[in-house]
C-alpha cells in the first residue's frame, strides 16, 4: 500500500514538472516573441494576439478544455482521464504563473534571450514535445487537440497524426489573419514567415517528440536460435513475465530442424536478455530487430476507429 501512494506521488510530481516544461515552451519562448504554432495553445495564443492580451492563453486554454473534458466525458465516459483534467488544470496555472514571471522569458537582457529567432522556435519545440513526453510517459495529457483528434477516431476510422497534421496546420495559417484591424491586434501583420515560425516548431515537436514518449521503450523483436532455447524461454518469462513464441524452423545448409524463439521487449530490457542469452549458451544466435509498433497485453492496447458499415440493400441497376 505505502508503494503504491509513493508510486502515485511521484507520478503527478512528474506529471507536475511536465506540464511546467510545457508551459515554458509558450509562455517563455513563442509568446513572448510573437510566434504561435499548431494545436490547442496555437489557438489560444492567436486568441491572445488578437484580443491585445485582453484574453490571456491561460484563460482561453482552461475554458477550451473544460468543454473539450465534458465533450470527452459524454463520448467516453465518467471514467475520462483524471491525469489529463490535472495536467490541463496545472498548465492553466503555470500559464498565468510564466506569463507574470517576465525574468523567465526569451527577450534582451533576460538569460534564455536567444537573438536567432529562428531557433527560438526549435528550442520551445524541444520544450513542448519533452513536457508532453513525460506527461504522456506518467499516464497523463495537457488535452486540447488531443482530445479532439480521440474523439474524431472513435467515430471515424481515420489516423490520429492525420487528424493532427489538419488540425496544426489549419491553425498555423489562421494567423495570417493577425494584422492591424483584426479585432483589438496593435502589432505587425503576420507574413509567410510567421507562418514558416510555426511550422518550424512543429516540425521540431514531431520530430523529438518520440525520443521523450518512447525513449527507452522502443519495442524490439528477438529471434533467438539456440540448442538450450528451453532454459532460455523459462528466464523470459518465469523472471522477465514477457512472452515467448517457438517457432519450428529448418536449416536449409544442415536439413535439421530446430527451435527458434520469438520474443518482444523494450529496449530497456534488451540488455538483461543478451546477458541471460549469454551466460546459458555462449554459442546461440540472436537476430534483433526494431519493432515500430505492439499492440497487445504486456504493450499498448489496440486503438483503432469504429468503422461504419452499410448494410442496406444495394441499388440494381
């Protein structure tokens, strides 16, 4: 029991320092510097810009999600995501915290002032995708387009990324309506090359992004040939608790049959495998090969849309 409440802790205190990592990214580089990019805080960001600061991303960003979170609860049920309404709740505080606390932000004569601004949306990026990273590791989500992109798949069978590829980029142009006029907006008007800024970053995002979600977890597969696979197998699964497939195989040089084990892991455990491997049987031979995605008990469970089906009669011609 006493595990299990610091396990708990120590989730949402990772949970806590993710959604300060995210916030930053905002509020201390893309912010301040005029730049927006995709997603929910894309939205509210452009929201802020228009309004003259009027309304603040922290407002719009706890607002949006308060009704993504009930759209999400009536579509999914009470049992929604309690770590994802915490992180949305802690990014709305550490929004408003960052945006009071002007010494965090990327400007002259501040610390984290970075005067190629082309590389200030790279580093919030990096930011953005290592906050969501460890709220997604620790069982959590800052919500927004990701909500959104869940409840389009439930309904239609369609891609996440497609949904999120949309989503960002259709935000991304909307601030080419940012200019003098637009509602109470007093600064320059937004050109291609506000919109290249937040591309930039979402590019940057993507592309971290599975270095901090998956990091160490990358799924590999095993092929484990060996005249002791039994003793092997046993390890895998009596000490490990992974699953191991025989395989019936024939060498076609010898036209001898012989067992080969399948095994999937993390990368993280690949290390403990080759040890055990090694000290049983010196002489075996492993085939290792990346896994891009497993889906089943001991992985990710299986996420897929609901695909409708028409079951009506067919026209005759």
């Amino acid at each position: 029991m006493k595990n299990k409440v610091l396990k708990t802790v120590w989730e949402y205190l990772i949970l806590t320092l993710a959604t300060f990592i995210f916030t930053v990214s905002w509020e201390a580089f893309m912010i301040p510097n005029g730049m927006s990019a995709g997603g929910m805080m894309g939205v509210c960001t452009i929201t802020e810009f228009a309004t003259g600061g009027l309304i603040k991303a922290s407002y719009s960003f706890f607002v949006i999600n308060a009704v993504l979170i009930l759209l999400a609860v009536f579509v999914f049920g009470i049992g929604f995501g309690f770590k994802t309404i915490y992180c949305i709740v802690m990014s709305s505080v550490f929004l408003w915290l960052v945006d009071d606390w002007s010494w965090l932000h990327s400007i002259p004569g501040n610390f984290l002032y970075v005067e190629d601004k082309t590389l200030v949306p790279i580093i919030a990026g990096v930011f953005e995708s290592l906050g969501i990273g460890l709220a997604i590791r620790s069982g959590g989500s800052t919500g927004g387009t990701d909500i959104i992109a869940l409840i389009i798949n439930k309904y239609w069978p369609v891609s996440l990324s497609g949904v999120f590829f949309v989503m960002d980029f259709v935000v991304v142009i909307a601030q080419l309506l940012l200019r003098p006029g637009f509602g109470s907006y007093t600064g320059d008007a937004k050109t291609f090359n506000d919109v290249m800024y937040g591309i930039l970053e979402i590019v940057t995002f993507a592309v971290t992004i599975d270095m901090f979600t998956v990091g160490g977890r990358n799924k590999m597969q095993l092929l484990i040939f060996s005249e002791k696979y039994e003793q092997i197998a046993d390890h895998i699964c009596k000490v490990m608790e992974r699953g191991v497939t025989v395989l019936r195989a024939q060498g076609w040089y010898t036209r001898k049959e012989r067992n080969v084990l399948l095994v999937l892991l993390t990368r993280t455990e690949l290390s403990g495998v080759n040890k055990v491997v090694n000290e049983i049987d010196p002489k075996a031979f492993m085939s290792i090969s990346n896994a891009s995605e497993v889906y089943g008990e001991g992985f990710e469970k299986i996420k897929a849309g609901k695909v409708k089906l028409d079951l009506g009669s067919k026209n005759e011609k």
